[in-house]
C-alpha cells in the first residue's frame, strides 16, 4: 500500500483548509458580535416578558391618544343668496382665477446684442429668451438690400435661452434678428455698427 501523501505535499487541499477554518472562526466572532451588540442596544426581545405583558417600560415610547369623533359644522360653508346681507360668520373667500381661464403667456422671441459697435469680423455676442421655445432652432438673419436674408449661423434654444455670435465684414449700421424655423415667429432686431 503506498503512503498517502502529506497536507504538505497538497498545497490546494493545504489553503482549502485554511480559508475554511479562517472563515469559521470570523463567523463565530461575527456572531458573538452581533449577540452582544442586539443585547446592549437592547434589540432582542426579554426572556421574561410574555405575550399578555402590557407593563410598559421607560424604554418604550409610542403614546396613541384615545380616539373621539369630531364635530362638523351644522350650518352653510357658502352663502348663495346675493340679495341679503352675508352672515359676519360665514368668510368666503375667492378662489385664485384658474390657470385656463387667463391668458397663455405670449410665445416672444426677446434678441440683445452683447455689442453696439465693433470692428470689421469682431465677434457680436447675441442671446436672448424664448419662453415655450425649448428645442427650436433659431436662424439667425441680417437686413440686407430691403429685406432679411439668412446669415450662416443657426442657434438651439435650450432652457427658453439661447446664445450664439458672428462675424460680418459688412460696414456701417448692420441689423439682426433670429428666426423660429419650424414657426416662421422673428424676434425683435437689434442694430450693430460694424467698422
């Protein structure tokens, strides 16, 4: 019969057996902690108390009132009747007017111009606000030769604001405005003198 190797000769079988008593003695200790701490926070029930002991300790502290019913008010909350006097005990108060009845706030596009004069291809800041706007694609335009053609610089609005810049090499007193490309809405149009 040959001789069975040693735990030395195996060193897997060797660290199996390791990781298997470490793991062991840190779950006893684990336990023993978690006993402990549940006994000194007070987590575990008392051995001695049974399930029909109502004696409440200083360690307990839910109070519930005893309930009673309330009393309703016998008499109109609202009075109808417009031809007399109103009672002094009955207060009505007018409701806030609803959101459907006003107005829609106006859809404008507002346009500033960070600059009102700047050099030949200086760079002209423009921003502005465009409530209910979020998302639209703003092209923005330049007032040439009596009528507003488009300028080679689109903006996406992006929380209702929006800003861009440009550049024009064009003299003189130059107007811009932004456009809704999906509405056909212009905002208002600010003047820049370039040169």
């Amino acid at each position: 019969m040959p001789d069975r190797p040693s735990l030395e000769e195996r060193p897997v079988l060797a660290g199996i057996l390791a990781l298997v008593g470490v793991a062991l003695v840190v779950g006893l200790l684990a336990g023993v902690g978690v006993l402990i701490g549940s006994k000194v926070l007070g987590l575990g029930g008392d051995d001695t108390a049974s399930a029909s002991d109502t004696k409440v300790t200083s360690g307990e502290s839910l109070y519930l009132p005893t309930p009673s019913e309330t009393v309703r008010p016998t008499g109109p909350q609202i009075t109808l009747d417009a031809t007399g006097p109103t009672p002094t005990s009955t207060v009505v108060t007018p409701l806030p007017e609803s959101p459907t009845t006003s107005a829609p706030p106006e859809k404008a596009i507002t346009l500033t111009a960070g600059q009102s004069t700047v050099a030949a291809m200086q760079q002209i800041d423009l921003s502005g606000s465009y409530p209910q706007g979020d998302g639209a694609i703003l092209q923005v335009q330049r007032f040439e030769n009596g009528g507003w053609a488009a300028f080679p610089v689109t903006v996406s609005v992006s929380g209702e604001t929006f800003a861009t810049y440009v550049q024009t090499g064009q003299g003189g007193e130059t107007k811009f405005r932004v456009l809704d490309t999906d509405s056909g809405l212009a905002s208002n149009e600010v003047v820049v003198t370039v040169g």
